[in-house]
C-alpha cells in the first residue's frame, strides 16, 4: 500500500503567544510574543486508502485479526490493515500489516498508528498478495519493517509449496534476521505461542495461533469459542439428561425387583 505525501501550509508568517510564569522570583507574570522565521509545515497522515483485495486475502486477514483481538485484547492494541507511520517528518514513511501487535495495554479504537505517539508495535505480519508477491517488493517492505523497529515479522504466502509458507524475522542485536522455519511451523516469540498453517472454513491454508507446535490446540476466534462454549452445554445437557434416564431406569427396576421379593413373599406365606 503507497503512503501519503507531505501537505505545506501556504501561510508566510506564524506568531505565538508564550505564557510564562515564574512565581518564585516575580511577582507578575511576563507574556513573550515568540517570532519564527517560517510558517509550521502541516504534514498529513491519512486513516486509510483505497487499495485492491482479493476476497481470500480479505479472509486470511479477517481470519487471524480475529483470533488475535478474541486472544489479546485485553491486554494488547491490535491493528489491522492500518497504517503505521514510523517517521513523524515524512508521512511517505509507513507500512500497513495486515495484523500488527502492540503489547503492554489493552486496545483501544484507532485511525492510524504513529509510533512517536504509541510506540512501536512489536509484531507484524504480512499476507502475500499478488501486488507484492515479487522478492523485490519484499525487500523494500523489509527494510520498511527494519527501520520502523520490530521484533517480530511474519511472512504468509497462501500460494507458496507446502513447508515454504511460512517465513519469520526476529531482531537481532539490532538487526532484522530471518529464523529458520521447519514445515510451516514457527514460535511466536512476542505472544508466547506458536505459527502454524492449516485449514480453515473456505480456505485451504490459512495462517492460524496455537498453544502446542502441532497445532492440535488452536487459539479459536471469538465466534469459534462461542460454538465450542454451546457444543460443550449442550454435551452437558445430553449427559445430565442420559444420568436422569439412566437414574430413573435404575430406580424401576429396583422397584419391580421389590415387587418380584414381595410377591415372591406372599406365596411362601
């Protein structure tokens, strides 16, 4: 995604009133008209723009976005497809991962991300699209992402052979150096979990979290939680209802066990 340019201000001259006080040695307060040789350059920083996206691309992102938010929200702000300015002179300096993680906060509502305000966000992720698929635009976007200073970036290409999808940077005392990755599989060193790639509802490879390098225990979306939380009431419900009938069957047949000795009982009476 391209970046903003800068906006000048047409305005020649530029004056401000500076208050200042000094109650400990003056007894009045002196009011200084402060001069500046030229008027302020008003950069601008645009929220969004209006870019391309396959439909599956749209749900990779969509997909991940979700877990991450379900998983971290509390205790994380959580970007998506948002730009991140990393160069408060140059608004031409930024980057929009498809996810980006800050940690260390819970999220909050927000346009963009200018890291002089928030901070650096720790982890980024990309999802390759045909618009930079090429190692000439990856380049570019890593050298990006190196000076924009994040610990974590992560690389998924839908379209890659199997056991290649999947490509990680760490830093590195103070360089951005690529892990190696075996069969699409990678510590997620910021979150404490682990990248895998896997199926997922429409999607034959997706890029997913989970708890175990297997990816047997995935980290579900908000939605999956809620089913899983429904399937596992209404397995209790099932279970509590089958206790009753089996309850109930038990106490008949002790009743007519009761009935059979009664009976059995009276004859011998």
């Amino acid at each position: 995604m391209g970046c903003p340019g800068r906006v000048p201000v047409s305005k020649l001259g530029y004056a401000l009133h500076v208050s200042s006080s000094s109650a400990a040695r003056q007894q009045h307060h002196h009011v200084q008209r402060a001069r500046y040789v030229r008027a302020p350059r008003v950069l601008h920083f645009p929220e969004s723009a209006t870019v391309p996206e396959t439909k599956r691309h749209l749900e990779l992102r969509t997909l991940l976005y979700q877990i991450v938010k379900y998983a971290f929200a509390d205790t994380s702000s959580i970007g998506c497809d948002q730009f991140v300015y990393f160069d408060a002179s140059d608004p031409a300096r930024c980057l929009a991962p498809d996810l980006f993680v800050r940690t260390g906060a819970p999220d909050t509502s927000f346009g963009s991300w200018k890291v002089w305000e928030r901070g650096t966000p720790q982890l980024a992720v990309e999802i390759v699209s045909e618009s930079d698929a090429s190692e000439t635009s990856w380049n570019e976007k890593l050298t990006r992402y190196h000076a924009l200073g994040v610990e974590e970036l992560v690389r998924f290409d839908p379209d890659a052979p199997e056991a290649s999808r999947l490509r990680v940077w760490a830093r590195v005392d103070g360089d951005l150096v690529e892990r190696v990755v075996d069969k699409d599989v990678a510590a997620c060193e910021v979150l404490g979990l682990w990248w895998v790639v896997c199926p997922a509802p429409g999607l034959e490879a997706a890029l997913r979290l989970a708890r175990d390098s297997d990816g047997t225990d995935l980290v579900p979306t908000g939605q999956e939680a809620e089913a899983k939380a429904r399937e596992a009431e209404a397995a209790a419900r099932q279970a509590e209802a089958a206790a009753r009938q089996a309850e109930a069957a038990a106490r008949q047949a002790a009743e007519r066990r009761i009935a059979e000795l009664e009976e059995e009982l009276r004859r011998r009476g």
